[in-house]
C-alpha cells in the first residue's frame, strides 16, 4: 500500500484547532496523526483519508485552489459578521494574520473559552 503524508493539517475536534498536524495515509485509511493529542490521533484515525482530489469543492462541485479561494473571500465579503474561531493553541503569527483579516473583515474574533 502506498503511504501518503499530508503536513500541517488542522484538527478541528475540540476547539484547540491545532495546525501542525502532520497525517499519514494508506489508501483512504489514516493511520497516523503526528503531534496530535490522544483525542485528535483517535478522531483521525477513526475517519478516512482526504482524497488528493477535487483539490476543492464550491457549492459542491470540483473547482480549482482559485476558484476556492474566490468563492471564499466573497462570503467574507458577503458576511455581515463573520467569526475568527479556534486560536487558542496556534502559533502568535497566525493569530496576528488572524485577527488582521478579522478586522479587514469587519469580523468578530471569539476563543473556544467564551461563554
């Protein structure tokens, strides 16, 4: 079987969002989830692989990285206040890219720790 790796994956379990989760695949199996905690190893390895493609879905239908990336700065656009969610375990740079965007946005940003 052939051994596919996807680097710095996210896990979206809990609200931690972790970003530098490096996966190993057989086939449409993960087998496993480097650097991720206990919960996150057993929730990917409990799943199927992602397939190498579509490389991306709008609207549900294969699309180009581009057209996905189109597609989502207009629901930014679009949004009347989006939410930046899930920066409590990432890096001070990505939170900083974070809420820049959140604020180009006219976004709310929240941690998994409001009530």
């Amino acid at each position: 079987m052939n051994l596919h790796v996807v680097k710095n994956a996210t896990c979206t379990f809990c609200g931690c969002v972790c970003d530098d989760i490096e996966l190993h695949a057989e086939g449409e199996r993960i087998v496993k989830a480097k650097n991720a905690c206990s919960l996150g190893e057993s929730w990917f390895r409990n799943h199927t692989a992602e397939r190498l493609y579509p490389e991306a879905l709008v609207d549900g239908k294969e699309a180009t990285l581009d057209e996905a990336v189109a597609a989502a700065a207009d629901f930014l656009y679009d949004a009347n206040m989006p939410l930046v969610y899930g920066l409590s375990n990432i890096t001070c740079e990505a939170q900083r890219e974070a809420v820049a965007l959140s604020e180009m946005i006219g976004g709310v940003v929240d941690s998994h720790t409001s009530l």
